[in-house]
C-alpha cells in the first residue's frame, strides 16, 4: 500500500483534497458516531491539514488525517484535532504513522508550543505512546466521552 503522505495549509489543498477530507470526517464523526456536530467551525482556515492519501483506482482518497492549529495569542497551546482513519483501513498503524509524522511536523515548525488534544477517552494510552498526559477530568463531547491531554515541547 503506496500511501502518500501531505501537509497543506487550507489554501493549499484543491477543491477535491478539501471535499474528501470533509466527506472523510463526517463519514466517521457524524454518521459512524452518531454525532450531530458542526465539523465545519470555522478552524480549518487556519490549520495545517496532515493527510495519508491513496490511490484507489478512482481517484486519491484520504485514509487517515489530521488537521494542527497553530497556537493563538489567547491560546498558548498548539492543538491537534480531528484525528480520522478510514473504517476500511483500520489496524494497519495508520494512526501511529500520522502521530509521528504530526509530532514531527509540530517540532519543527513549533519547537517551543506544548500541544494540546481532546481526546476519546478509550484512545488515552495510545496518545501517551507518544508522550501526551492527561491534564483534565473527563468530560463528554457530542456525547462521547473524552479526556484533555498535553505533550510537552521537550517531550
């Protein structure tokens, strides 16, 4: 599986990129998770949006992503978000591949921002594989219940 591997800040990414990825996210968050949600918040202008990209025969489709914030002046925390793997590409360490190659991505571009991400809460190990700690209570978002977790810059 030739997976190919792309950082575009929102203006970077073509009409189609931005379309699958839309289609991507809601197909997991909105109709696998039974979560009416607003996925479109106004955030993604402003983010980097890592994706695994493969060809399918019809086309590239993403198969994992993720999008990064950058840190605002009020918000001193780099924050990642929407992390996705296509249900049909699950178990195949997608989710690993695109942490690490985020991290990377943040260390380099971000070297001295700790990171911050609303995870689901039965994901919290696999992010403290990757040096995050939980930093808050459990809390429930769109009914799903979720932990805050950081990663320091010298982590």
């Amino acid at each position: 599986m030739k997976i190919e591997w792309k950082i575009s800040p929102f203006d970077g990414l073509s009409t189609e990129e931005l379309y699958a990825i839309l289609k991507l996210r809601q197909q997991v968050f909105v109709v696998e998770q039974h979560c009416a949600y607003q996925d479109c918040d106004g955030r993604d202008r402003n983010a980097l949006h890592l994706a695994g990209w493969l060809d399918t025969g019809k086309g590239a489709e993403p198969i994992a992503y993720l999008r990064i914030l950058p840190p605002q002046q009020e918000e001193q925390f780099l924050l990642i978000g929407r992390v996705v793997t296509h249900p049909e590409f699950r178990g195949k360490n997608l989710g690993k591949d695109i942490m690490t190659r985020c991290l990377h991505t943040i260390k380099k571009r971000y070297p001295k921002s700790p990171v911050r991400i609303s995870a689901q809460t039965y994901l919290a190990s696999f992010y403290e594989n990757f040096g995050f700690r939980i930093s808050g209570d459990g809390y429930l978002e769109d009914g799903i219940p979720h932990i805050q977790m950081t990663l320091s810059p010298t982590a």
